[in-house]
C-alpha cells in the first residue's frame, strides 16, 4: 500500500483511498474506494466506493469537520442525518 494513498490515524488504523474502474463493454464504471483496515484489536474494518460527487461531497465535509475540529470549542449545529448525494 502506497503512503500516497493511505492515512494512518492516531489509534493505528489505516485508511487507504484508490481509484478502481470496472470495465464493461457498454459502460464503464468508476468509483473512489476507501478502506479502513482494522483496529488495532483485529477487528476489521470497512469499505466503500463512492461516485465521483459522492467523494466530492465527502471531502467538502471532512475538510469543514477539520477545520471545527481546529478552531470550534462548541458544536455549531445539529450533524446532518441521511444526507444524499445528487
């Protein structure tokens, strides 16, 4: 695994993104893929390929969340349940 595709987090867990492409014929088919190894107990962990605008939209809110997490001592608002990306 490429350090230019993982994130290793605090507690030690990996988190790698790719770019995968399934190719049929017809219509090719093209995703972002995360996969969160496993805790440091074992435990495995998850994985999920998004749309092109699903990763978009992730990284818009992991990038505001960062940046609250940085500069915010207060919760500026309910968290958003069952988003979906159009």
């Amino acid at each position: 695994m490429s350090e230019d595709n993982c994130v290793v987090t605090a507690c030690g867990r990996s988190i790698a993104v790719r770019w995968l492409q399934i190719a049929p014929a017809e219509r090719p088919i093209s995703r972002v893929t995360l996969d969160v190894g496993r805790d440091q107990g074992g435990e495995p962990g998850v994985w999920a390929a998004l749309t092109a605008g699903e990763a978009r939209d992730l990284a818009r809110l992991l990038l505001l969340h960062a940046g609250l997490a940085e500069h915010s001592t207060e919760p500026v608002g309910p968290a958003r349940e069952n988003s979906r990306s159009t």
